[in-house]
C-alpha cells in the first residue's frame, strides 16, 4: 500500500507563503505604469522643446533669406544641399574622406546636358558630384567617366578647347562670377576667373584650389570655395572635348553657368540658426531644422546619445548603516546583487541596445509622416522603431510660421533608452528588495511553522507516551507554562492524562476492592446458607424420632428430591462468587507478586517439558502435537513459577476453544529469542480483536460452563508475565483461516 504524502503545517504555511510571489508581479506592473507616465512626459517634453524652438524662429525671415528655402519647389541635381562635413577635405582627388559618398552624391548623365541633345550612343561622358561645407569652405568632388581625356595644350593660350570644368556663382554683393578649372596635366588645378564675359578673358582665381587625378575611367576633380565667393546661386558644368584643341563636344552640368539668371540653387545649414539649435543641445536630444523643401538648415546632438532628461543613471542605493554586524551583512547582500542577480537581471530584462542603427533620414531630405503634418502647419509626435529595430525613437515636430505660412519645422528626437534604464534600474531594486523581503518572510514562516509543529510533535510523543499500547496511563504530559492555544492544548491534554491517570488506577484496583468488599458480605450469606442448612437437618432429625421405620426409608430415599432448591441454587450462586472473587485475587495478586519478584536465570526448555508432560495427564482426551525441547542454550531471565502459569493460560484456553481436540505447541529460537506458537483449530478471532484480547475483563467465548465463569482475565495475565520478561504475546489467525496462533516472544541471554 502507497504511503499517503502526509500535509503538514511547515507545508501548509510555505503554500501560504507561495502567496508572496504574487508581490513582484504587482511591482512589474506598477513600474510598466511608471514607464507608461514617463514616456508620456518624455512625449510632452520633446513636444514642449520643439515648440520653443519653434517659437525662437517664428516671423524671423532673416533665418531663412536663402533663395532655396523660398522657391516653391527645388529641382534634384540643379537645387544643390551642402553636407555639413565633420573634418576638413584632403584635397587628392581621392573621395575616401568624404563621408557616404554613395548616397550623398548625384548622377548627371543624358538628362542633364546643357547645350547639345546627344543620344545615350553618343554621349561619352557623365559624372558624379558632391557637395559639403566645413568651416569657411565649399568643397566640392567630381568623379568624371570619360573615354578621352584631353589636356589643355602647353603652348595654347585658349583654356576652353580641351576637357574643363566650369564654376558659376553670385557672391553675397550679388556679383555673378564664372571660373574655369582647366589642367595642363593631373596634378594641382588650374582655376581661372572669367572676367569678360564677352571675350572671355581668364585671369588666375588663386582662391579655387583644388587637385586633378587621372582615373582608368576618366578623371576626379577635388575644389575648394571660400563660402566669400558665393551666397545661395550656384551651377557647375563638366565639358567634353575628344580631340586636341577641339570643340566642346557635350556638356553636362547642374545648371547653365553661362549666365545669373540660369543658376541653380545651394543650401548651406544657416550658422544663426545652428547657434540657436546649439543652445537647446544640452537637452539630450537630438535636434534638426528643416525648411519647407525638407532639407536641413540646422542640426545638433547624436540620436545614439539623446537618452532624454532620464540618460544618467539614478543612484538608489541607501547609505550604509555604522553598525559594523549590519554592514557585513549589507556587503554580503550587495556581493550576492553583484554577482548573481546583476547577471541575471541583464538576461532576463530587456537592456537598452547601446548600438543601433537609424538611417530613416537623409541629412539633406528628411521624410516622415510628424514633418508632413508639422509642415502642413499641424505639430505631431509619433513612435517608431530604428532601422535595425533595436531602438524606439520618439519624435517630434512643430512648424516654424513666417507671415502666418509655414517656412519650416523643428524636429526634436529621442530614444526611450534612459526610461528604460529607469525602468531596469527600478525593478532591479524592487526585485531585489521584494527577493529578500521574500527570503526573509518565507525564513520566518519556516522557522515558525518549524517552532509550531515541534511543540505540537512534542505534545504528540508525550500523548502516545503517556498512553501505552493497551490503554494504561504510563506517564504524564509535561504542563507548558506559553500563554497560547498550544499552550493551552497542552494543560488540557496534561489536565486530562492526569484524570485519565486517575481513573485508571481507580479501574486497576477495582478487583481488589471489590474482592475486598463482597468477601464479607459472601461470607455472611455463606454462614447464614450453613445455618439453615444445620436448621433445616435438624428438623428431619426431630421428624425421624416420630415416624415409623417404613416411613423413614422411604424419607431416605426421597431425601434428596425433598431438599429445599432454593437453598440448593443459593449455595450453588455462593461457589461462584467465590470463584470469581478468587480469579480477580489472582489477577491482583500475580501483579503484586511479579512487581516483588526477583529475576533468576533458568532453563526454559526444563519448565516446558515438564509442563507439556503435566498437561498430557490433566487433558487426557487432548492430542498435544509437540515434541520435548532438547536445546540446552534456551536460558531466560525471569520467574520460572510464572512461565508455567504463563502456559497453563495459554494451553487452557488453546484446549477449551479447540473444535477437533488437537493442540499443536512449537518452539524455534531466531534473534536472539524463542518464539512459542500454540495453535487450535478452533473458532476464528473478530477483526481488530488481536490487541485487546490481551487486555483486561475482555473475552469472546459465546458460550459460557455454567460451572466455571470466565471473566477475561486469563490472557490478560499471560500478558503481564510475558511483560515482565520483557517478551510479547499476540494471538493471530492461522493463513489457511482455520484456527487461531498464540505466539509468545521472550528474549534470551
């Protein structure tokens, strides 16, 4: 059978405890509300800088008196953006140092030929150009594909009959100005102004510098502009010439540098603007301006780096306490933090990504649905995920108004980083304090869950060993001096033992109080019995002198069926009272004895023979199935008078409840024991019968000798001898549920 898991109270309280981890999800969720409230306070600040921003600009126009951000639209190619560069170029011909060269730079092919419409067959020239400003320059890079690569001839005086480069500005005193790069041979450029447009007459601009590389494919032009030199207009061209001292061929150019009025455009990131922006850097946002073509006028702060107000880590640790004991335990407590939470928290929480990567916007074109919105007049924010999905941005835009029409938007961004390391930082704390609030709380529910089922496993022990396994008290329970319901309990139970206890000797000294007692008033009935008996014989003595002989013998013959029965029935009811009080002194008096009754070593198997031998003669119509012990070794210490009269109850009850008159006796010796097992075939044992057979005033017999009474003491005897040689008796039925086993255990020296 399966032994039943037993559900005890340290259990039952650390199931209750279970309950505690219900804490830490209560504090997930009010730090995620806490995130929620910080985002949208991050919300409202980004919101609240870009409108002040805004409003620094608004109805400004000087901010914004370039041509470009006030034509209606720009033409891709001929409206040129300025990159701000972060260092100086090396001019080498060489586009190493420029940065994202690929995606900043534009393609002029077919489309952007100036004076002649060659076919895609006969055009044999295109370039690639781009634009940035550092500092107090223009730098400007051509890579050029050309098939034929003409020099300008040493000895010529015309620096246009070979391949050239053409410059064209309107310098902030709206003077037009045209410049001809045009080399002898790679190396250091050969700039020349045109002064009369007319004649073209070339003079040597010192102020253009730059470098000529030859290339497998054609060549690269690397130029240098001071910003002097021109204000918003601008337009360069590329001409071919595929033969010495030839003609210009094709043209390819952002705009016709010939004149003013065909220039194009060029936006360079406005310095009063950029000094504005620059005061709201320290916001921790990264902050751009835009005009209404999208293109940036100002920009300021690093997207990786704009964490919001929240980007510096909030030290939350409390100060240490002086207490010396209190401290080794608060550095134990932060070495374990260090060591195994720290590492556990960064798996388990969701760490902000210190590398990510966002290219949603081009530093010359910015896109987005909060820009369209913000330059339709209408300010918005809005969440999005970085490129790489790492990151979350916050953005916001507000337009920028100049004579009520919108001329540009302040976008103002930021990561959710710092209100994620916020939120990180904050549950590490909680959990890590609601871990040792939970260490502690389940220790002390252990230890007093541990300190309640002790107390009450020992109230338990001294109850089952006050009580012994037949019903007698054989100790007391200890008084608890605790004001509690424990406490309490065990003053009952003490309370209770003890009137237990009390009751119990009562019971025990019954028989000898009632032997006591009825054997007077038995003695008086008896003699009164005997007196009118002598009575009784007297009168037919006295009736015998008056009769005749005749008479007499037939008196003598019918004495018997004359005799008073009732006199008869009371002497009989006087014998067994008798026999019962004499049985209830023997069961007295057999504890009294053995409690005075000094152990000897004796042979059992000399007292077993000898036994067996006497019952052969006292049960003559008994088939005893037993042979004579012929074990020497057999040595006990005890009383051998009381073996005997152990086995005189055990065989006298075998033979009375035997149903065929066979009584088997066998004797083994194992453990350091003999074990005796008497067995009969007759009437089986009730269910649950096995232990109290043994006890006092209890038998089963469901026919009684009305000549000898039975009072259940006989085996309850047996039992006291067995226990006084510290041996057992039990009674069994037999396997094959046939008869009933008397197994008698004494140990062995």
């Amino acid at each position: 059978m399966a032994m039943k898991w037993r559900f005890g109270l340290r259990s039952k309280l650390l199931l209750l405890s279970s309950f505690l981890f219900t804490i830490p999800w209560f504090g997930y969720q009010y730090v995620w509300e806490m995130e929620k409230y910080l985002r949208y306070g991050q919300e409202q600040t980004i919101i609240g800088t870009a409108r002040a921003l805004a409003t620094a600009m608004h109805e400004r126009a000087n901010l914004f008196n370039n041509q470009a951000s006030f034509l209606p639209s720009v033409e891709k190619g001929k409206d040129l953006y300025s990159y701000g560069l972060s260092a100086p170029i090396q001019l080498d011909g060489l586009n190493q140092d420029w940065p994202d060269f690929a995606n900043k730079a534009h393609f002029y092919q077919q489309n952007n030929q100036l004076y002649s419409q060659l076919t895609p067959e006969q055009l044999s020239i295109n370039f690639t150009a781009a634009v940035g400003t550092y500092g107090k320059y223009l730098y400007l890079y051509f890579a050029v594909i050309d098939d034929k690569v003409i020099y300008r001839n040493s000895n010529a005086r015309s620096i246009i009959n070979n391949d050239h480069l053409e410059l064209a500005f309107i310098n902030p005193q709206g003077i037009f100005s045209r410049f001809i790069i045009s080399n002898k041979t790679t190396g250091w450029i050969d700039a020349y102004r045109i002064t009369d447009v007319e004649n073209n007459i070339p003079v040597p601009a010192k102020q253009i510098q730059g470098h000529w590389r030859d290339t497998p494919q054609g060549y690269n032009v690397e130029v240098r502009v001071p910003l002097t030199e021109f204000n918003d207009n601008i337009a360069f061209a590329v001409h071919d010439v595929d033969s010495p001292l030839g003609i210009v061929e094709a043209s390819l150019g952002s705009a016709d540098p010939s004149s003013a009025d065909t220039l194009g455009t060029i936006l360079v990131p406005s310095p009063e603007i950029e000094r504005i922006v620059k005061g709201m850097s320290y916001t921790n946002s990264s902050i751009w301006v835009v005009d209404q073509h999208h293109r940036v006028l100002a920009t300021t702060g690093n997207i990786k780096q704009a964490n919001g107000v929240w980007n510096k880590r909030v030290n939350l640790d409390n100060k240490r306490d002086k207490n010396a004991d209190i401290n080794v335990i608060y550095s134990a407590w932060l070495s374990f933090e260090h060591n195994i939470l720290k590492p556990l928290y960064e798996k388990i929480l969701t760490q902000p990504p210190r590398n990510f990567i966002d290219q949603l916007y081009d530093s010359e074109n910015l896109t987005g649905k909060h820009i369209e919105s913000a330059l339709s007049g209408e300010p918005m924010s809005q969440w999005r995920l970085t490129t790489d999905q790492q990151a979350v941005v916050l953005s916001a835009a507000y337009p920028i108004f100049i004579d009520e029409i919108v001329k540009g938007a302040v976008i103002v961004e930021e990561t959710t980083n710092g209100i994620r390391t916020l939120r990180n930082q904050a549950l590490e704390k909680l959990f890590s304090s609601i871990l040792a609030i939970m260490l502690l709380g389940a220790l002390a529910f252990f230890l007093f869950a541990t300190r309640i089922s002790n107390r009450i496993r020992t109230l338990s022990n001294q109850a089952e060993m006050a009580i012994d396994e037949h019903g007698r008290i054989s100790g007391n329970v200890d008084t608890s001096t605790t004001n509690d319901e424990i406490g309490d309990l065990s003053r009952s139970f003490s309370t209770a033992v003890n009137r237990l206890g009390q009751y119990n000797h009562y019971l025990e000294n019954m028989s000898s109080r009632l032997s006591h007692e009825l054997r007077t008033p038995i003695a008086v009935v008896r003699t009164s019995l005997e007196t009118l008996a002598i009575q009784q014989q007297t009168k037919n003595t006295q009736k015998l002198t008056n009769e005749s002989v005749d008479e007499i013998v037939n008196n003598s013959e019918d004495k018997a069926e004359h005799k008073n029965p009732y006199l008869v029935r009371a002497q009989h009811g006087i014998e067994r009272l008798s026999l019962i009080l004499t049985n209830m002194n023997e069961a007295t008096r057999i504890e009294q004895m053995l409690q005075n009754t000094e152990k000897n070593v004796f042979d059992l198997a000399q007292v077993y023979n000898g036994c067996m031998h006497g019952y052969r003669l006292i049960y003559p119509k008994v088939n005893f199935l037993s042979n004579e012990m012929t074990i020497e070794r057999l040595k006990v210490s005890g009383s051998p008078e009381h073996i005997a009269q152990l086995l005189d109850k055990v065989i006298a009850n075998a033979v009375e409840f035997s149903s065929d008159e066979n009584v088997e006796v066998s004797v083994k010796e194992s453990s350091q024991q003999v074990i005796l097992t008497i067995s009969n075939n007759g009437e089986l044992l009730p269910e649950q019968m096995s232990e109290q057979l043994f006890d006092s005033m209890v038998s089963i017999r469901t026919k009684h000798n009305n000549d000898q009474p039975h009072l259940g003491l006989g085996l309850y005897i047996a039992r006291l001898i067995c226990q006084f040689h510290n041996g057992s008796i039990t009674a069994v039925n037999k396997p094959n549920r046939q008869g009933v086993d008397v197994i008698i255990k004494l140990p062995l020296i």
